[in-house]
C-alpha cells in the first residue's frame, strides 16, 4: 500500500485509508460499498463471523493491540475493493 501524504502524523494511502499509529486503521464504508456487503457479504471468506460492516468500521484496531482483528478487517475491506473494481470493469454486474 503506497502512501501518497501525510496530514498532522496520519497517512492517507491511495485506498482512501488514514492510518494512524495511535488511533489505529480507521475505515468508513460509502453506502455503495455497504450495499456490495449486503448483496455479496455471504461470499466472503475470512470474516471470523463477524459482521462484515461492523467488522471493517470497528475503531482502534491497530496490528500492535489486535493483530487477528487487524488483519480480518483488511481481508474483509479488500474483498469489497476487489468487487469494485469487477463492477468497474465490467467483469462483475450489479
């Protein structure tokens, strides 16, 4: 993942993602990006059974205190980016 800025000790990465050595990945879902989860949500895999949305919202996770949250919440975010980009392309159709 490139970092493309830094803003007051945050990087905003070119997902869209500010990472935070303090406060942890903070990632907030668009509504298209909800409605994927909701029409998709039963094929993603690695969810831990955890609720997709609230899984990838959840606050204050950082690899330092939660590695196991940490790492779902990316597996789960990168599915919905890669169903994006099949919409986008046309590969996938709504």
């Amino acid at each position: 993942m490139s970092i493309l800025k830094f803003r007051n000790a945050h990087a905003v990465t070119r997902a869209g993602i500010t990472l935070s050595s303090q406060k942890g990945i903070a990632m907030k879902l668009s509504k298209k990006q909800k409605d994927i989860v909701k029409k998709y949500g039963h094929l993603f895999v690695n969810t831990g059974g955890n609720d997709i949305v609230e899984l990838i919202e959840r606050k204050g996770v950082t690899y330092f205190n939660n590695v196991i949250v940490a790492e779902l919440q990316g597996c789960c975010y990168s599915q919905v980016l890669l169903i994006q980009a099949m919409m986008a392309k046309g590969i996938l159709s709504a």
